[in-house]
C-alpha cells in the first residue's frame, strides 16, 4: 500500500512539473527575456547537448579502442611468445636428432668415441638441457651426461616419458614440467625440467637393440620466457597448458594451489587457435589461444574485463577535463557571438526610442545586413510618418481656417438680416411700403441661401427662393422681366436639393433676355412624381 502511494506520489510530482513548464510556454514568460538572453540560452542548450554526444561518443569509442587494443596486443605477444618457444623446442628437437643421428646411430654405445662425442654435445648445450641420458629397452642406463650415479629407485622404465617413447616409438614425446630425480646430486639441488623422449636403435657391439633417449629441457627456459611477458603486461596475464590441459606454466599458480583463482583449462584444450570472449574469474574477459608446434600445447593469453576499466577511470577523468575546458571555451564563443548578432539590435532598439522621446532624429544602421535592411526601414518608416504627419497637421489648420471663415460668414449675414430687417419697418414706418416690401424679399431670399446652403429644401422653398429673386430682379430693371410658372403643386413637398432652381433662373437671365431688345419672358415648368422631377426653364 506504501508503495502504491510513493508511485502515485511520484507521478503526481512529474504531472505538476510538467503542468509548470506548459504554464510558463502558455503564458509567454519567456518573451520578457532580451535577445542576447535568448541567444546565450539556445546556444548555451546546444552546447551542453553537443558537449555531453561528444563526450560520450568519445568514450565510448575510447572504450571500445581500449578493448580492442588489448587484445590486439595481447595476440601479437602471444604470437611473439609462440614463435619463441617453439625456437627454444626447435632447437632442443636438433639437439635430440644430433644425438640421435650423428652419435647414437654412428657409433658402437661401448666406444670411446660414443661417449666424447656425447660429452662434447652436452657441454656444447649446457645452456639449452639439464641432463641427456640414454637406456636400453629394459629400462638400465646406457649413457648419461652430466656424469653422475643413477639414484637406486629410479624407475626410469616406470615414469610416463620413458612409457611414451616405448609406445609410440616414431613420435618424440614432451613431458609437462617436473623435477628431475632420476640422479644422485651431491649439492642436493633439484632441478625443473621438461623431458623430451624418443626411441632409438643401439648398436652394441655386433647386437642391434633399441631404447629411449632423453633429453632434460631446463623448464627455466620457458619460464623466463613467460616471467617477462607477464611482467610488462599490466593485468592482463599468459599461461601455458598442455595439450591434455596440464598447467605447464602459470604466473599465479600459487594463487590456484590455494583455491582463489580457476583456469577453465578442459574448455580451452578444445579451442582453435584464435580469440574468444569467455567468462575469466567471474567476470566478461577476452581469451587468446595460440598452439605451439611439436607439442600441442596452448599458450593462452587472458585479457580481463579489468584491464579496460583501469584505463577507462583514467581516461574519464581526461574526457571530464577536456568536456568541461570545450564547455568553457564554446560559452566564450557563445557569448561572443550573442553580442556579435544581439549588440546591434540592441543599437538599433535604444535608436528607436531615443526617436520616440525626441532626443534625436538619428536612427543606427549598422551591423550585419539584415539589421541594417531593418534600420533602412525603420528609418525610411519614421520619415513617411513625419511627411504624413506635416500632411496632417497642414490638412488640420486648412480645415480650421475654412470653419473660422464659414463662422465669419455666418456672423456676418445675420448682421445683415438684422439690418434688413430693420429697414423694411423702418420703410414701413414711412409709409414706403414698395421699399419695405422689397428689403423683405431680398433679407428672405439672403437668409435662405445662408440657411439651405448646406442641406436639402422642399420644392415649394424653392419656387418661394426663385419668386424672392425675380421679385429683386424686377425691382432692380424697373419689371422688364416676365416671370411664370406652372408647377405641380402635388410636388411642393418633395425634398430637392437646395439652391439647385435659382442658379438656372439666374442663368436664364443673364444668358438668356438680358441683352435682348424687346420684351423677355421666362417660363419655368415642374412636373413628375415623387421619384422623378422634370425641371424646364
């Protein structure tokens, strides 16, 4: 139950994480951040992401390079090992055949000369073999060098080199490492060996017979051989088994005596030569398996899983210090080139509102190409909004000046109608009643025109307009002007725009009777319906 809560806890947790970061997208926090901010932010993302695919590809490259090279190594040390071992055997396999051949065969076992030449080849070898011995096929020594006595309990017919030879007599045989005890040593010393047998055909006297020739390798050969390729080859270490198995060399072999370390030896007598993955000690390992000839033994080198991870600890404190001096170099080119796109944005940002205060008309162009496009515009922009503004400002004192002159025009009429006004009674008090009428007709027909100057009129207003001007007109030319109308009274309340009859009146006049000699007559016709008004003068 306390688990199911810790789970559901968790998840809660991530969801409400998750639930944060798409609130602060949403809400657009972000977009308070300055350019370079950004910049320094993407570029900084990106670096950490290329820093840390580097890194690890780098490792694991390394890693595998490591792997590789070990074992690379350790295969061309096993070749080396097995090109000199097998010499080392080489040459005690001549020094069996020149026994063999040039003195065994050669010479009778009881002459002289059989055993200097046989003392002269021991002492020529003494570098190469501990001991060379020969016996006949009952098992009695024939011939022995160095010269010492045979202990009493030899056996020599009884020990498996001696057995082998006799067997399987065209095969020269090697033994696995032992200590040599078939002779008496006044310094009781005791002597490691690996004994090559074979068996030969003796001439004694005029009775052919046969028996073993043995031939004692010094088993410090092999061993130095081993001792100094495992010296110079860290953790990864080499051994050398029989054919069947045996341990012939191993440098921990003390290790294996006491139970702490195994060699799966039944598996690795079953192997090609060649390089393996198995499992060394416990744990993942590569194994390398070379023969060497005449014996079959296998020289076997083992490269542990071990070996990599030492070297890989020292090279991940390498790959930490050169990750982090790259991070620190790429955030200095990061920072550099922020400023490098996000300075001159930033120019042209304080420009804009230097602009906008009024503190100056300058604004920066500058920095890379499109930055400067964008100051062109910006600039180009501002000047079309000055030439706009000048536009309006001129449009504005044209509009005032026209309202100040239509309020003149205004006040200036009704001065008129009122003094108009006031003559027509004041004729009217003077009994000038013609005069008073015709002050009347002409303040109508000014306060008319100053009225509907701007807005539509009915039609009858007008015919009253055009009544009021012929009625000047004849006051003015003493009634040469003939005046009639004939108009559908059904049509004295459409509305018309205003002042559109007199002009046409006034025309009439002036173009039509003014010059004229005999008597004008104007005839002004209106007919229609309430959608279409013919008009005749």
């Amino acid at each position: 139950m306390k688990s199911n809560n810790d789970t559901k806890r968790q998840e809660n947790y991530g969801y409400s994480i998750k639930m944060r970061i798409q609130r602060w997208f949403r809400r657009g926090q972000f977009i308070s951040w300055d350019i370079q901010s950004i910049i320094m932010v993407v570029l900084t993302v990106l670096t950490i992401v290329t820093t840390v695919l580097m890194g690890f590809l780098i490792y694991s490259r390394f890693k595998m390079a490591i792997r590789q090279t070990a074992v690379a190594n350790t295969e061309s040390v096993v070749e080396s090992a097995v090109d000199r071992l097998e010499a080392d055997l080489l040459n005690v396999r001549q020094i069996s055949n020149a026994v063999n051949y040039n003195i065994i065969q050669e010479y009778d076992i009881s002459s002289q000369e059989f055993e200097r030449q046989f003392s002269l080849l021991y002492e020529i070898n003494t570098d190469k073999i501990q001991s060379m011995a020969l016996y006949d096929n009952e098992g009695n020594l024939v011939a022995a060098e160095p010269l010492v006595n045979e202990k009493a309990d030899a056996g020599a017919a009884q020990q498996d080199w001696y057995r082998n030879a006799a067997d399987e007599i065209e095969n020269i045989h090697f033994s696995s490492p032992h200590i040599q005890n078939l002779f008496e040593d006044g310094t009781y010393r005791y002597y490691w060996v690996i004994s090559l047998s074979r068996s030969v055909d003796i001439n004694d006297g005029e009775k052919p017979g046969s028996g073993v020739l043995l031939v004692d390798m010094k088993y410090s050969m092999i061993r130095e051989i081993l001792e100094r390729i495992n010296q110079s080859s860290d953790e990864v270490y080499y051994y050398l088994c029989s054919r069947d198995g045996e341990m012939i060399y191993h440098p921990r072999q003390v290790e294996i005596d006491r139970g702490l370390l195994t060699e799966d030896r039944g598996q690795i007598k079953e192997y090609e030569d060649g390089t393996y993955e198995l499992p060394v000690n416990g744990q993942n390992g590569s194994v390398v398996v070379g023969s060497i000839s005449y014996t079959g033994w296998r020289l076997v080198g083992v490269v542990p899983d071990s070996v990599q991870t030492s070297k890989i600890q020292q090279f991940r404190y390498y790959i930490v210090v050169t990750t982090l001096i790259f991070f620190m170099m790429l955030l200095g080119v990061n920072r550099i080139v922020a400023r490098k796109i996000s300075n001159p944005i930033f120019k042209l940002n304080e420009s804009v509102k230097a602009y906008e205060t009024g503190k100056t008309k300058d604004i920066y162009i500058g920095g890379f190409s499109e930055i400067r496009h964008l100051g062109y515009s910006v600039k180009k922009s501002y000047e079309q909004i000055e030439v706009l503004m000048e536009e309006i400002i001129r449009q504005q004192n044209e509009k005032r000046k026209s309202e100040m002159d239509a309020l003149q025009s205004q006040i200036n009429p009704h001065f008129l109608f009122n003094s108009l006004n006031a003559g027509a009674q004041l004729a009217m008090m003077e009994d000038a009643e013609q005069t008073g009428i015709f002050v009347e007709k002409m303040a109508d027909f000014f306060r008319y025109n100053v009225k509907k100057g701007q807005e539509d009129a009915t039609l009858g207003e007008e015919l009253e307009a055009v009544d009021n001007y012929i009625y000047i007109l004849n006051v003015r030319f003493a009634g040469d002007i003939h005046f009639n109308k004939d108009v559908d009274e059904s049509l004295e309340n459409v509305r018309v725009p205003s002042m559109i009859l007199q002009p046409v009146v006034e025309n009439a006049v002036n173009h039509g009777i003014r010059d004229i000699e005999w008597e004008g007559k104007i005839h002004l016709t209106v007919t229609g319906d309430a959608d279409y008004i013919r008009i005749g003068v």
